[in-house]
C-alpha cells in the first residue's frame, strides 16, 4: 500500500469527487503501475481518497491509498505518477504503508480548514475574538439534521469543535475575516462543516455571517484507530 498526500488547489477545486477517481484511475493505468483490483463481477482498482471534498473547496492535504499487486520503490512511483497527473494537481508526500494497516478512510478523524467569511458591517478584531471564545467556550450549541430514514437528530456541534481561532483581516477588505478550525471529519458522517462553523459563530455575532471561501488545510489520520 502507498498512501499520497496531495492538493486541489485552484479550478482542480471544480473537479468532483467522482472526476478524481477516475483521473487517478486513468493516471495509474498509463503510469504501467502494478495497481490491485477488487474482486467480483465488476473489479476496480483498489485506489482509496481518505475524505469526498465538496466541490467547490480547494486543499492542500488530500489522502489517497493505491493497492499495488508488487512492490515497487517510492521514488520511481512518484515519478510515474507525477508524469501522468495534471500540474494542477500536486503531490507533497509519498510513503509506503502496511497493507494489514488500516486505510486512511479508516484512520480519519479531524480535518483542518481556513474558512473566509464576510460580513455587512466592519467588526474590530476584539469583537471576532469575543465571539470566536464565545464558541470555544460554549458547553452546547445544537443542530438540527434530518436522517437518511427521515428522522430528525439533533447534534451538539460543541462535541465536533477541536478548536477555533482568527486568521486574519484583510485590511483592504476588512469586512473579509479568515478563520481556521480543526473538526471532526469522520466517515461515518461525524464531521463539522464549514458551514456548521458559521452557524455556531451567528449564535453570539450580531448579524449574518456570509461564507466566501473553503481550503482544507489537511485531513489529521487517528494512529490509534484499529
């Protein structure tokens, strides 16, 4: 097993999930790589993206594991792969993995994000510290989610929240704040969403809160997870 970690950055950020797959797929194939496939009636490559990034949002730290048939060195898959990617898509480390390890889908627990947000008024930078401890202190912030059954859930986000702090200001926008939060992002559907974030900060901040950009940062792997 080789796990890469690698970016989406600019319009790679309107590439779907999906997309990516079958880019990886078509990379690996004409890369000659020693890629194994699933069994079954309809056997696929066995190439694994540790988290779906929503469409729309750029990142520097992607997961993917590739299941090799042989072993081959690091470098020159590397090299193989980097050939057959689009320059859009960089690769930032390459390591190769047990393969009774668990796969990064499994090993997911937290992500990282910048999030720039706007507002209609201009706050000072006490005001956003004021609500973002607000946040971080808060014992219960709750949320409403619907079910795949259809059922209603309520979930406290405060449970989701690792930690929560200002990037910056833009000084020539300084309407325009750049935050960044650590969450949970599980595949079981735990995870805190940008959006989440906003609806958390609009509890304490005296008005609506516009979400402009998302970047994930990177996606931080639990090594304790069986």
């Amino acid at each position: 097993r080789i796990r890469v970690w690698f970016g989406k950055p600019g319009n790679m950020a309107l590439v779907s999930h999906l997309d990516l797959v079958r880019l990886f797929d078509r990379a690996i194939r004409r890369a000659s790589i020693p890629i194994s496939f699933t069994g079954g009636y309809h056997p696929g490559p066995r190439i694994s993206i540790a988290n779906a990034l929503s469409l729309g949002t750029t990142s520097s730290g992607e997961i993917v594991d590739f299941d090799l048939t042989e072993d081959i060195d690091i470098e020159k898959f590397r090299d193989r792969l980097v050939a057959q990617l689009p320059n859009d898509i960089p690769l930032y480390n390459v390591e190769e993995i047990d393969i009774k390890s668990p796969a990064a889908t499994r090993l997911l627990a937290r992500a990282e994000y910048l999030i720039t947000v706007k507002t209609a008024k201009v706050y000072s930078r006490e005001e956003w510290q004021n609500w973002i401890e607000a946040v971080n202190n808060a014992p219960e912030i709750n949320w409403e989610k619907t079910t795949k059954s259809g059922k209603k859930q309520i979930v406290n986000l405060v449970d989701r929240l690792c930690a929560l702090k200002l990037k910056s200001i833009d000084n020539s926008l300084p309407s325009e704040i750049t935050l960044q939060y650590i969450g949970s992002c599980r595949n079981d559907g735990t995870k805190l969403t940008p959006e989440q974030v906003i609806y958390m900060l609009e509890k304490f901040a005296p008005e609506e809160i516009q979400l402009l950009q998302v970047h994930r940062q990177q996606l931080i792997l639990d090594s304790n997870t069986a």
